[in-house]
C-alpha cells in the first residue's frame, strides 16, 4: 500500500508526471509526519496542561488534516 493515498488518487484522476507528483508526494508524507507528531504530543500534553494547550493543538490538527480551523 502507498504512503501517499491521497496523491496517487488525485494523480489517477488527473495525471501528473515527474517533478509535480513527486512534490505532491513529498507534501502528503509530510503533512502526515506533522499530523502524528501532533497527536504524539497532544496525547502528552493533555495531562499535564489546564486544556488551553490542548485546544491548540486540536485547532492545529483539524487544520492539518484539511478541516474547519476555529480560534
């Protein structure tokens, strides 16, 4: 299975070639390190802060993960 789901969907549809789906690629796998890296600290965090941090971070995540971002 690939690590890029979303661009070899779209480049199925709409075919890309060379340096674009390779940069396409690249900015999905780094969008989803960021996204875990998140979560990995969010979950952390989450018990030793009051909640502001927490809030935070959830805002930042739904944005990563391409939904509504809320202050």
């Amino acid at each position: 299975m690939s690590d890029t789901p979303e661009t070899d969907a779209e480049h199925a549809q709409f075919p890309m070639g060379g340096f674009t789906l390779d940069f396409a690629r690249k900015l999905e796998r780094e969008r989803d390190r960021l996204a875990e890296a998140i979560r990995k600290h969010r979950d952390e965090l989450e018990l030793t802060s009051g909640g502001s941090v927490d809030r935070i971070l959830w805002n930042t995540l739904e944005a990563v993960e391409g939904g509504s971002y809320d202050n």
